[in-house]
C-alpha cells in the first residue's frame, strides 16, 4: 500500500482533498487554484481539518462556504473581511442580510437645485415673471427648481423686454409634447420590444428625429421672417 493511500485513510471518511475541491469547484470558478484556497484558509474563511500529515481536508461544509465566499467576491465583488464577517454571523446562528457594498461615489456632480429666491437672482427676473411662467405652465413650480428651469427664466427675462409674455410662448411648450409624441409614434414598434438592442435603437432615433423636426420648424421660422423683413 502506498504511503498516500495510507494518508487518506487516515482521514475522516467523505472529507475532501485540495485537489478533489478544485474538481468540484473549478467549473464555477476557472481561476481557483491550489494557492488561492490556501489563502482562504489565512483568511479565516474556512478552516480545513488536517491529518497527522498535514494535509488539508475540507468537509461538505466547508466546500458550500467556499462556494458561498467565491459568489459573494465574483458577483458582489466583496473584500473577504466582508465576507467574513457575514459567514461568522451564519456561524452564531443570525440571520444577517445579505452584504452589499456602496457604490464609490460618482465623479459627476448632482445638478445643482435653485430654491425660488436663488432663481429669481440668477435669472435677474421680477417674481411676477416667474409667477406667469408658473400659472402658464411654462415652468414647473415646486419647493427647488432645476438648471433648465434657470435657462428659460433668462430666456423669458429677454423676451419680456420686448414685450413677449410667458402666456404668449406657452404653445411653445405644447408645440414640444407635440413633437414627442410624434417621435413616439415614429418609435413605437422599437418601445414595444423588450430586447436591450431595440430599446438602444430607439435611444439613438429620438434624438436624430427631433433634430430633424428643429431644422424643419427652423427653416419655416426662417422663411416667415424672410416674408416679414421683405
């Protein structure tokens, strides 16, 4: 009898070699290697008996934790602390939620909010303006207003001095939901769909329609001053 087959005898019935553990795991998860298990187990997230010789042995247990901890890392991408953490909590018999990690925080700045009196002072306009603007529906009212609120208040501030009101640009606005849905019936069979590739599709017309549809109201804009200034 060889001295390896001596060695696994000596060892608890149904436990598990390094290599056995690879063959079970290894088509989850390609990248296991012999090294990595063994730097699970410094980790603390299994512990493997071992025989008078040394040699590790994992359990069934300790196979589901390692399937359970490699997941958490490929899926999740949880650091191992993490990961441990939750296991140990399973151990004591808690019921701990699942461990998440927070997004890193975004580069991008949140678009800045405008309580009324700051629009009021960005756009240089009189409250009256923004009352119009509000009652006419031109601009949404509400506790904050956005960046595109802001850009049509100066607009309006500029049309008012010319004598053009919010009530007189509120087909404007209609004009617009007019032209969406327009686009949307121009789209509809690709929003039916649910694939990913028709709902990109649809993404990338809208807006090629509605540039098409400004050049055009552009172009009629044009002519009309053509006919007034001749």
């Amino acid at each position: 009898m060889s001295g390896a087959n001596a060695r696994e005898r000596a060892a608890p019935a149904g436990l598990l070699s390094i290599g056995q553990v690879l063959a079970r795991l290894g088509p989850e998860f390609p990248t296991l290697t012999s090294s990595k298990l063994r730097f699970l187990e410094v980790q603390g997230i299994v512990a493997p008996l071992r025989t008078e010789s040394g040699y590790r042995k994992f359990s069934q247990t300790d196979l589901e934790r390692l399937r359970l901890a490699l997941t958490l890392q490929r899926d999740h991408y949880l650091p191992l602390s993490v990961i441990r953490e939750y296991l140990e909590d399973l151990d004591a018999g808690r019921d701990p939620a699942m461990p998440t990690v927070p997004p890193p925080p975004s580069i991008v700045p949140a678009p800045r909010r405008y309580r009324r009196e700051e629009l009021l002072s960005a756009a240089g306009a009189a409250p009256q303006l923004l009352n119009d603007a509000i009652s006419t529906g031109v601009i949404t009212g509400g506790e904050t207003y956005t960046e595109q609120s802001l850009a049509i208040l100066r607009a309006l501030v500029a049309l008012d001095r010319h004598g053009i009101e919010p009530r007189h640009v509120r087909t404007l606005r209609q004009s617009a939901e007019r032209d969406v849905a327009l686009v949307e019936s121009a789209l509809a069979p690709l929003l039916r769909r649910t694939d990913p590739s028709s709902r990109a599709r649809a993404s990338e017309l809208a807006p090629e329609l509605t540039r098409r549809l400004d050049e055009v109201r552009a172009i009629f804009v044009r002519s009309a001053l053509e006919r007034l200034l001749s």
